[in-house]
C-alpha cells in the first residue's frame, strides 16, 4: 500500500550528494535561513507554557508561567470553571506538541538535504520557473528605482522650465526693445512644459504599473512559493518517515503507527500538490501581467 502511495508523485526525488547539492538544482539562500522558515510557523498561545523533557514530551512535563506561586493543597472539589481550564490548557498542549514534532521531523529533514544524506522531491520545471522569477523581480525593482529618479528628474525640470518661462515673460513686459525676443523664449517655455509635462504623466503612469507589478502581484506569488516551498518540506519529512516505518519490522504496534503515518503523509501530500497547482496558476497570470505592464508606458 505505502509503494502505491508514493508511486503516485508527480515529481522526482532526487538525492543529495556529498556535498549537499541536488544535481545542478540552484541552492538555497543558505541553512540558517531556511531553519528560521521552519520556526517561523510556531504556535501562537494566548498563554505563554514550557514543555520540558523535549519534543513529544509528557503532560507532566508542562510547567505554566504565572505568578510563582506554590501550588494549593486545598481539597476543594473542582468546578466547572476548573474543568474548562484544564480542557483549554490541554489542548494548548496538544497544539504545542503537534508542532513539535512537525518541527522536529522538517528540521530534521532539512539538515539531511543539506549534508547529503537524504532526498528531497523536485518539479524541476516550476523550481526553475520559481529561480526566474526571483530573479525577474530583482530586475524589475532596478527598473522602478531608475523610473523613480527620473521621475523626479523631470519634475525638476518642468519646474525649472515653468520659472523660466515666468522671467521671459517678465522681461518682455519690462524691455520694449527685446519684448520680442523674450516674449519667444517665453512661449518656447511654455510650450516645452506642456510637452514634459504630458511625458511626466506617462512616466508616472509606467512607474505606477510596475510599482504594482513588483509589490504586489509578484509579492504575492512569492508567499505562495514560500508556503509551497514549506509543504515541500513536510512533504518529504512525513514521506521519508514513513519509508522508515515501511522499512521496520511489521507487529500490531507497528502496523497501527504505520496507517496513522500514511494517513498523515497522504494530508501533506495533497497540501503539497496544491500549493504547487496554486503556484503554477499564479505563475502564469503573473505572465500575462509582466506582458501588459511593458507593453503600455502610458495610460
């Protein structure tokens, strides 16, 4: 049954060498970075708990942060509002523990992929897609930062030229002899400031477009990657132990963790491949955008 399910995966699982790379597969921004990707998705408790005694530890183990007063010794029999706290505590534990073991499992996952000794699952055409993109983005924002500073070049010159134009039109008033002269210049000025004025307009038009393309369309995207890139993880994490499991010796206690770990895989494994669907539909409409945005400069 487990060789059917992983028998399924649309993408390859490709080893890690020795020296930590997958193939010609461009590298990661590095370990310590992708570990805090990992912690990042940490419980958030109303109130705060330590667990001691490690992941998966006892319920004995929870020691609650609170005023360090000793424990009561009253023998008064609890009430309903007792029995909710301790439901509530409970299933903060629950929920602590969970994403402990999660934790664990993709940290371990992750140091394996980094020092060869384990696989990871690769759709080679959208991580390269993906590697595109980022680096798409890194050129589109040098794009906008030039189209700011003109922008605030040729504003600088239309205001320039407007007071010019102003002092032509001064001194044609204030010298007979060369009213014409200056009153040419003047028109001249005005003209050209209609002109820049119309191209600052499309300037400001073209730097709009992209300044939304960049911080928005394709920031959105890139949150999908990142949970994508997250379940990708959990993904071989569950899949790699439940390959231990399959590896493992086969008795009642066996084979119960054995459908509890398919069941869990098959969750992961559906999350995976639809984030991985929802990243290859943005990244086509992001396309389609990337091809209006240059293609118009004006509105």
């Amino acid at each position: 049954m487990t060789d059917g399910i992983l028998g399924k995966a649309a993408t390859m699982e490709i080893p890690i060498h020795g020296n930590g790379e997958a193939g010609q597969l461009p590298e990661d921004d590095g370990l310590e970075q992708d570990l805090q990707q990992v912690m990042v998705s940490g419980p958030n408790l109303n109130e705060t708990s330590i667990v001691s005694g490690g992941y998966g530890g006892s319920g004995d183990g929870l020691i609650p942060t609170g005023s360090g007063r000793h424990p009561s010794h009253s023998t008064t029999p609890a009430g309903p509002g007792d029995e909710v706290a301790r439901g509530i505590a409970g299933e903060k534990f629950d929920i602590v523990k969970k994403w402990g073991i999660n934790t664990y499992k993709c940290t371990k996952q992750l140091l394996s992929e980094r020092f060869g000794r384990g696989s990871r699952t690769v759709d080679l055409e959208l991580e390269l897609q993906i590697e595109l993109l980022r680096e798409t983005k890194r050129k589109y924002e040098s794009v906008l930062q030039l189209g700011r500073a003109l922008t605030a070049h040729l504003y600088s010159l239309l205001q320039t030229q407007h007071a010019l134009g102003d002092a032509f039109a001064d001194l044609s008033q204030k010298s007979p002899e060369l009213q014409e002269e200056f009153g040419y210049n003047a028109e001249t000025q005005k003209l050209l400031c209609k002109n820049g004025e119309t191209l600052l307009g499309a300037v400001n038009f073209f730097v709009s477009s992209i300044n939304t393309l960049v911080t928005k369309t394709m920031e959105d995207t890139l949150m999908t990657v990142k949970q994508y890139e997250a379940a990708r993880l959990e993904y071989d994490a569950y899949r790699t132990d439940l390959e231990e499991l399959s590896l493992g010796p086969r008795d009642a206690g066996t084979r119960g963790r054995l459908e509890s770990a398919q069941a869990t895989f098959q969750a992961h494994r559906d999350k995976y491949e639809k984030l991985r669907g929802d990243v290859a539909i943005k990244l086509k409409f992001l396309e389609e955008n990337k091809a209006g945005v240059s293609g118009r400069s004006h509105p």
